[in-house]
C-alpha cells in the first residue's frame, strides 16, 4: 500500500478529500486496509444479529423517496395501528431461538407524539425483559421522549442521515438535514447508544457517498452501530427506477466505513435480499460486522434465517453473543448452526 493511506485512529475531523482518496484505492489494496482495521479492533468470524420488526406500519407522512411506508406513494403498504405488546413479544421470542441478541423494532412516524411515547416504553420494557438488546426506530423525538424511551430500557436509537448533506434534498422534502442531527443530539444527550447510516444507490456519486461517511465519522461521537444500506426499488415510489449500484462500490462503501470508524459496528443491512453469498462474504471481510436476520426489513424482503445460518456456517461465521446471555445461549446457538434449524415457536 502507499503513503496515502491514513492509519485508522477514531478521529472526528475527516476531510472530504481523504475519504475520497480511500475509495480512489486500487480494490484490493482496500479491502485488505480495511479487513487489518477490522481484526485490529473487531473479532472478524463474530457477526452481531438483530432483527427488525414493525411495530407500526405505513401512513407516514415524510417523503423519503425510498421509502414504501410513505402515505403519498401509492406501493401497496397499507396503514396499521400499533402492534400490542403480546404481538411484539411473540416476534421477540421468535427472534431470540434463531440467534438475533438485539431486537430493532421501527414505527412510520415523522415523530411519534406524547401519547405513543408510553406504549412504545411498555414494549421496551417487555423485550428488554426477554434479555435482548431493545432498538428503536421512531422518526424524529419530541422533548423528553429519549430520557423515558431510556428509562423503559432501550440500548439503541436508530435514526439515520440517509445520505450526504449535499444530495439530502434530492431525497427528502418534509425535513431537514439537520433536524436529523438534532435528533442525534438528543438521543446522545439521554445516554442512547446511536445506531446511525445511510443509504447507497440512490443515485449519488462516489462523492456524495463519500459525503455520507465523512458526516458520519465526524459526528461527536462515532455511532456505535453503522447501518450501510442499498436501495431496495420499491414500485410506486419516486426511485423505483434508480440505476443499479455496482456491487464491488457497495464493498468499497463497507470498506471505508469500517476504516473513518474503525470502532463502530458495521451493519451489511437492507439491500441483501439481492446479494450473492459471495458479495456478502466480501462484505464480511471488508468489515461488516452485523446483520438484520428475519424475513423482513420493515416492509421489504430480506434473506430468511436459514439460509443465513447456512452462510454462517460456510464462512465460519458465529453470532455475536451478548456477555449475560452468551452461556446460556452458546449450545443453543451453536446446534442451530450445526443443523441449521430451529422451532422457532419456542
């Protein structure tokens, strides 16, 4: 490698020129950059597990141009209440024997209002319960509504930038780049932990995805969880007809991220439905260190669980276990991988 490739401490102050000089690197010399970080600071055959759930879907009346659960496009997603606790906690359970540590639960809000904010808070306290990680997805946070969401238990708050400051409004209309950092802020204020990304694919440069990493990287604190995204093309929405995306500058993406933050966990999130099991083990090297497992991502496909487990066990791969639950649940887990099933009823 040459002497233009910085090292990879935490920094918050990348400039748009470096991170565009990384996904100028030859691909292999940036792969294997980016693999060293990872094993530097990361068990490189552990994936940490999650799983999505919507617990309130579409009516939302944002515009994200990607987005299926938007009121306005007409994409076959009907509106529906608020999922009861029982119903969640079954889908927890479920999600729990097939080896997810965290549950990621994601409601189509812009924000949700003061009385949504205890029912959520029930359903934290429920799964947080079930010894699982609580994620939750809500749109933007009115005053106090990140200390109780904490308070009831929750670990993460996802709330993504989408993409770069500079192309935001190609893809959003209903708010602004920075009403999203200061959702950010608040999450950070009430001691949540961040689970923040974008989306790639949509149409932008290799600039402007280099715009997304580097606002990112240089938040005040890192996320500690890094969702990267591919569009999904949804009919009826405005990018349903967006070019394809090659997929070694998706590996690149992956790659850079996991080097501008070498310490946060890199999500291989939406858009796996359509990858080949040997784009997603580039991934993999390249620093991913996470996915969503389950058949669903909100309301878009994803692969279904036993085909992950396979992969796992083709590339020597084992689910990142949470400290408390790792004992219990390493036999569990283990069987599951060995044999690649699991009634997952339990």
């Amino acid at each position: 490698m040459d002497g233009t490739i910085p090292d990879a401490p935490v920094r918050h102050d990348w400039r748009q020129q470096e991170i565009e000089t990384l996904f100028d690197l030859p691909f292999m010399e940036l792969l294997a950059h980016a693999h060293a970080v990872h094993t530097a600071n990361h068990d490189p055959n552990a994936v940490q597990v999650s799983t999505l759930l919507s617990i309130k879907t579409g009516g939302c009346p944002e515009d994200c141009a990607y987005c299926p659960q938007a009121q306005r496009y007409h994409t076959g997603v009907e509106a529906q209440k608020l999922m009861d606790v029982d119903a969640v906690l079954e889908r927890a359970r479920a999600a729990r024997a097939v080896g997810a540590s965290r549950f990621c639960m994601g409601a189509a809000w812009r924000g949700p209002k003061d009385r949504d904010i205890p029912k959520v808070a029930e359903i934290i306290r429920e799964v947080k319960a079930l010894g699982m990680e609580t994620c939750a997805t809500l749109g933007l946070l009115g005053e106090g509504h990140a200390e109780a969401l904490k308070a009831a238990g929750l670990d993460y708050y996802n709330h993504n930038i989408d993409t770069s400051p500079d192309y935001y409004g190609e893809i959003i209309h209903t708010r602004e780049f920075d009403d999203r950092l200061d959702t950010l802020e608040e999450i950070r204020a009430a001691g949540l932990k961040t689970c923040c990304g974008g989306i790639v694919g949509m149409g932008e440069t290799r600039a402007q995805r280099a715009g997304l990493l580097r606002a990112l990287a240089n938040l005040p604190e890192h996320p500690q969880s890094v969702p990267v995204n591919q569009l999904v093309r949804v009919p009826g929405t405005p990018l349903e007809n967006a070019p394809d995306m090659d997929p070694f500058e998706f590996v690149r993406t992956i790659a850079v991220a996991r080097i501008v933050m070498p310490k946060s966990i890199v999500r291989l999130s939406a858009g796996r439905q359509q990858m080949s099991d040997e784009l997603q083990a580039l991934c993999f090297f390249a620093g991913a260190g996470s996915i969503f497992m389950g058949e669903k991502l909100l309301t878009t496909g994803n692969p279904d669980v036993e085909h992950d487990h396979a992969l796992f066990r083709r590339l020597d791969l084992h689910p990142m276990q949470l400290e408390a639950d790792a004992h219990e649940s390493g036999t569990m887990h283990a069987d599951i991988l060995a044999h690649g099933k699991v009634d997952v009823g339990a």
